[in-house]
C-alpha cells in the first residue's frame, strides 16, 4: 500500500485503488445511514397503492397531494 523510503513513504498504485475503493465504501456506509434515519423518521421507503383505474383521477391524485404536502 505504501513504499517506505529514507525520509518519506510513497503510496503504491495498490494503495491508491484501495484509498479510492474505501472512499466509496464510506460513502455508501453514510447513504445507509441516511437512508436509516430518513426511514425511521417516516420520510422514506416504499409505499404501494392499488386502486381502480376509474378513481385515480378523482381520487387518488388528491389524496396523493395531500399526502405529500405532510
């Protein structure tokens, strides 16, 4: 990862990729994060809705609406 020299270190290409790959991996462990409080606070996962094609428009358009402005 790194190359010692007299006076100094030098990182290695090894060293390099691995700094590149922890720095993505640590991005993805703040997304996580963020994605856990997001979900714990009731902002965020997944929400399905079935409704009758013939109501969506009168319906479920409005509610949706409503619902996001919360």
């Amino acid at each position: 990862m790194v190359e010692r020299m007299t006076r100094r270190i030098r990182v290695t290409a090894a060293g390099r990729a691995a700094a590149a790959e922890a720095v993505v991996a640590l991005d993805s462990a703040a997304r996580a994060v963020q994605v856990g409080r997001r979900v714990g606070e009731g902002l965020g996962g997944r929400l399905r809705i079935a409704c009758a094609e013939t109501m969506t428009a009168w319906l479920l358009v409005p509610a949706l609406r409503q619902w996001r402005a919360r």
